[in-house]
C-alpha cells in the first residue's frame, strides 16, 4: 500500500517559486517529474560552463540518488529538445536537493521540524526579513522559528506566514546529517520492502 503523505507530496504546491525564465523551466519541467514519480524542488539557469541548466528533484518520498538523476534527465531532455526554451547551447545538471535543502513545500517544514534554517521574507515579519533559528512548530499557515540570535526587545520565537516567505534554507548541523541520513536510510527500506511485497503479488 502507498504512503498517503506520498500521495500528497506529489500534487503539494511549491511555496517558493520561480520568475522570468527560470519559471518557464519549471512549467515544461515539474509535470514531466510528477509523471515518473519526482518532485520539482527548483530549477536554476546559471551562467557556469558556458551556461547550466541546474534542476534539484527528489522522489515523492525524499530520497534522491545518481539512478534518480539519470531518470530525471532522460525524461526531461527530450520534452526540452522540443519546447527549446534556451535560445543558447546549455549544459543540464540534475542533482538532489542535498542535506542542507532549499525548503519549498509545507511538508518540508513539518519533516524537518527541530532543525536550524535560515530564510528571508518579501515582507517585514516582526521589523525583520531575515531569520535563523530552529523550526519548532508548523501549520497550515506557517511556522514557528526559535531564534538563535535576538536583539533587545524581540522575542524568542516568531510565527513566519508561509505567504511571507522568500527564501529558506536548512543549515549544515552533525544533527542534521544524522537526521537526512536515518531518513534516506528509513526510505529505501520501505521501498525495498513495497519492492518485494509487488513481486509476491
């Protein structure tokens, strides 16, 4: 039986999206991941080697490895190819979001409650559009973050509006590594073990 959270991970919306071209990638881009199974977590057009088309995807259960980047790039190469958004020769990278991810869906946020982020907002949260500190809480609306570093007069903790958010990011702790590794490890089990039950069927 599928994960339901799984089931939902696919159709979850992105909160942080992309503008001008790089949001033209990523409408040709993210239903072709959905087709086969992955989740756009961002596309970048960076001028490096000439010019690099750099997309970060990840199964519906959070995993990603070096078979899952080929998948990515056969399957979209050739819809590219076709839509020919890059008036330019442009080399494709395909990579995991990595242990210190850029945090875009809701369910980023629950899955790595306890941890150290840092994020900026488009608007003025509390006389401020920049913040780290620890995700402690999350809901339908936002988060809570527990400051690491405040000024006189603010508070510990502050509620960030999902609408608000700009950027956010996990930041690189031992915890962290600990933590993505014990859940990378937890997935392909269960995807070995869902892998064994379909072929007893």
């Amino acid at each position: 039986m599928s994960d339901p959270t799984n089931a939902n991970n696919e159709l979850e919306p992105r909160l942080i999206i992309e503008t001008g071209l790089d949001q033209r990638l990523a409408d040709i881009i993210e239903p072709v991941l959905v087709d086969i199974g992955y989740r756009l977590v961002r596309v970048r057009m960076l001028n490096q080697n000439g010019a690099t088309m750099q997309i970060m995807a990840e199964r519906n259960d959070g995993t990603m490895d070096v078979e899952g980047c080929e998948e990515v790039s056969v399957a979209v190469s050739p819809v590219l190819d076709v839509e020919d958004p890059i008036d330019k020769e442009y080399h494709l990278e395909v990579s995991s979001p990595g242990i210190d991810r850029p945090m875009v869906r809701k369910s980023d946020f629950v899955r790595w409650t306890g941890h150290l982020l840092k994020c900026e907002t488009s608007i003025m949260v509390g006389n401020r559009k920049r913040f780290r500190g620890k995700i402690v809480a999350t809901d339908e609306n936002g988060f809570t973050l527990e400051r690491d570093q405040v000024s006189e007069g603010e508070e510990q903790n502050i509620v960030i509006p999902f609408t608000a958010l700009a950027d956010a990011k996990l930041i690189l702790t031992d915890d962290l590594i600990r933590d993505a590794l014990r859940a990378d490890k937890l997935a392909k089990a269960e995807a070995a073990n869902q892998n064994d039950a379909e072929d007893q069927e």
